[in-house]
C-alpha cells in the first residue's frame, strides 16, 4: 500500500530530514512511526501526502508511483487519504457537523449524502449527539474526535496522524488509539506518527523508528 525506495529529502538549507529510507507497509496494516522531535517523523508523512517531493528515492502509494503525479493530480491523490493532526485544526465558527462534512461539500457530494456520511462518521466518533454544537464547547478529547472523524468521513483508503494524542492524558490517549485500530479492523492503512512508546508499545502492532532522518528498524 506505502512503500519507500531509498527515500532522501534534503530542504534547501542543506538539511537531509530523511535518509536513504527503505521500507512497506502492507494494506490494513496499522503501524507506528516514533523518534525524537526532528526525526523525520512529519517529513515522512508529508512526502505520503504529496505536501513534499522526496530528493531521492522513489514513494508509491496504493500502486502510484508519486513521481507520476502532477501538480494537478495531487488533489485526486489526497482524496484517498485522510489526516489527522495533534491541533486538530478544526474551524470554530462552524459547528462539529460543519467540521466534518467539508471535505465531502468541497468534493461536490450532494446535501443527502454529505448528511448521511457526517452523521454516520460522528456516530463511529461517539460525537453525533454534539453535532450542532461549537468546537470550542468540546473537550480537548472531543475535538480531536472531531477531527478524526473529518478524516474519515470520505472514506479513505489510508489514514495518517500526526501527533493525534500529543495533548490528551494518558486515558484519552489510549481512546483515540482505540479509534484508530477500530478504522483499521474494517480495511483502512494506517499509519500513526507519535512520541507516545508506553501507549504504542503495548499496543502490538509494528513500530518504526526514525533517528536523524535514518530508519532503525522495526518492531512488532
């Protein structure tokens, strides 16, 4: 579903975020990515959703070679991806139902099937019931429920995060952990980025390490 060919990216200041990066990551699988802050840990996840373009190396995607797309493609290849970030980067002048269903308003789904899909999204979320209420109400666990359900409203093949538990306590942290690995259990690739080793670890499920841009290897 994801795989790196000896990725290399190198922003223009001369910094190499990642190293000769080699590695796959099966469809329905759940995996983590940890290392330290400045690992390459976001760099890798923006390389996945065509944010950045490596330096080296080649990154295929669900069986696209990225190289292959072009600027104009970039948004079709998003469509197959959902993101979930650490700020949740939620709108707070717009309701939780408003939140969620922007991504499927700007890809021109109709009124009755935007409906559908955000309730149905907000239901696996255990949010629907705050549907019309403001982001800024909800806890800090709420709106990063919220957020992830935005990411999946579209039904995307992949989801990544970024972070997603790096401002909840350890119980909400573990919540949201069990959200995700209730979205893989019905056919979504997914691919966490944290910090968090005493919550992945017990987890059991794959670990990647980043150190210095280089990947370590793995666990499981």
């Amino acid at each position: 579903m994801i795989s790196f060919e000896r990725v290399t990216k190198r922003y223009e200041e001369g910094h190499d975020a990642l190293r000769e990066v080699s590695v796959d990551i099966a469809r329905d699988e759940l995996v983590f990515l940890t290392g330290h802050s400045g690992a390459g840990k976001s760099t890798l996840l923006r390389l996945i959703m065509l944010m950045d373009r490596p330096t080296r190396g080649k990154v295929i995607v669900d069986g696209q070679d990225l190289a292959k797309v072009s600027s104009r493609g970039i948004p079709r290849h998003r469509r197959n991806i959902g993101v979930v970030f650490q700020n949740h980067k939620l709108l707070f002048d717009r309701t939780v139902f408003d939140n969620v269903a922007l991504p499927l308003i700007i890809a021109g789904y109709d009124h009755r099937e935007v409906a559908r899909r955000t309730r149905a999204a907000l239901d696996k979320v255990g949010l629907l019931s705050r549907e019309r209420a403001l982001p800024i109400t909800l806890s800090g666990g709420e709106q990063q429920r919220v957020g992830i359900a935005r990411a999946v409203v579209a039904r995307p093949r992949i989801l990544l995060a970024d972070e997603p538990t790096g401002n909840l306590d350890p119980a909400l942290s573990a919540e949201i952990m069990q959200l995700f690995e209730a979205f893989n259990q019905v056919g979504v690739t997914v691919l966490i980025a944290s910090h968090d080793l005493a919550l992945i670890s017990r987890m059991q499920h794959r670990i990647l390490t980043l150190r210095d841009g280089r990947l370590l290897g793995a666990a499981s």
